[in-house]
C-alpha cells in the first residue's frame, strides 16, 4: 500500500521532480490511456523522469514534465513557430530550436493537393504542430489541427519575433491568461503567437508598443504574479 501511495500521480503533480523519480504505476490505470510528453519515459509499467522540473498534468490524461530550458525538445501535439531553411519539392524544411531540423509536408495543409502547394520562402516564419516526434528521427509538421482544419496555423506575416526559454513559453500559454499578458492587454492593442519551443511572435500597429509587449515578456519569468503586474504598469507609465 505504501509503495502505490509514493506513485499515486496526484502527490507529484505541480511539484518539482528529478530524474530517476518513478510518478506513474500504469497497473494501477485500468482501462485508461495515458499520454505522456517531454521528460517522461515508459519503463514496463513505470513512468520515470527524466529531466529536471514541475510534473504537470492536463485533463483528461496527459503528464509532463515543465522545466525552464533554450533547447527544446520536439514533443507529440506540441505547438511551435518554425523558420523555413530549405524548400524541397515534397517537404518544407523547417528549424524549430530542436536537435534536429524538422520537415512540413507540400500536403500537410487544410485541402493541400499539388496544384495549391504555398510557397513559402527560406526565412519565413510559421506557426506549426509537430505531429510526429520519435527519437533518432526528423520531427514532422503539420499546418492543420487535429481535425484537419488550418485555425490559426500557418504563415506569420510582419511582426517581430523574439526567442525566450521554454518555461516562460508555456507560462505564457497557461490558462487563466498569464498576469503579464492579462495586464497588457488590457491598455494595449496588439497579436502575439507563442510557440513551445520558446518563440514569440508579437505585432502591432506602433512599434513602440511591440517594445514595450515584448520588454515586459522578457522580464516576467522570474517574477511572480504580484510582481508581474507591477512590472507592467512602471513600463506602460513610461510610454504614457
């Protein structure tokens, strides 16, 4: 009893974790499908870490863990903004901050056939979903959602885009909306697209407020909420 209690998920999620920490017994999920993202690996029916940070958890049955790190590490369903290095005749080429280069199929497009193949060029920025992340192989990308439908994927055109860690990356996806983003939205106009593997993306009519939106981005991860708002009011006082 003692031994299932230690690896009961909920006495880990929301709490640091080392590598070599067994959270999951899958004998102790019937009937369930687990998914697990970065950090995490399957061993029989242990689920060990394998890198430093916050094991975190999302309904209905996915873990991972979240640390604050500049590689990235490509991940299943993960949402990313990609650079174009290389345009071949079947695949994009695409650099997403991972070990590897990626590659975005001419087709992986909502109704992509051979005569509307985009044409993209190298440099281009462009919002992606890595649908295929196995060790030892090139991740492969899609520019749809899981239902075949474009949403917000595909070229960011303009803007300015900046890299950050991947911790503050994903705080910035968090739900309810981070104090930092929450706050400037309230005084300020502009589009921002976040990618998890520590790229932000950010346009606006002035310029001035792409500096200010991104500055106080830059400066919020080691701050805490209290902190954050702050924070954004010194920098939107100054603009005033």
């Amino acid at each position: 009893m003692e031994a299932k209690a230690s690896t009961s998920p909920a006495s880990f999620v929301d709490k640091i974790v080392v590598p070599g920490d067994v959270v999951l017994d899958l004998s102790s999920f019937t009937n369930q499908t687990i998914k697990l993202g970065g950090g995490l690996r399957q061993d029989c029916d242990a689920i060990s870490v394998m890198k430093a940070g916050k094991l975190q958890f999302s309904k209905p049955n996915k873990y991972w863990v979240e640390s604050s790190q500049k590689r990235y590490v490509p991940c299943t369903e993960d949402t990313v903004l990609g650079i174009v290095v290389d345009c071949k005749a079947d695949n994009f080429i695409v650099d997403i901050k991972g070990p590897a280069t990626a590659f975005l199929p001419v087709l992986a497009f909502e109704g992509g056939t051979r005569r509307n193949i985009p044409k993209f060029e190298v440099g281009a920025l462009i919002y992606v979903r890595v649908v295929k992340a196995n060790p030892g192989m090139n991740p492969e990308l899609s520019c749809t959602d899981a239902s075949g439908k474009a949403v917000e994927f595909g070229l960011l055109k303009d803007g300015f885009m900046f890299e950050t860690s991947t911790g503050l990356s994903r705080m910035l996806r968090s739900s309810p909306t981070c104090p930092v983003l929450e706050e400037l939205g309230k005084q300020l106009s502009f589009e921002i697209a976040v990618g998890l593997n520590g790229r932000v993306w950010l346009n606006a009519d002035s310029p001035s407020t792409v500096v200010v939106v991104s500055n106080a981005i830059m400066n919020s991860e080691s701050l805490s909420e209290v902190q954050q708002k702050i924070m954004v009011e010194k920098l939107l006082q100054r603009i005033k």
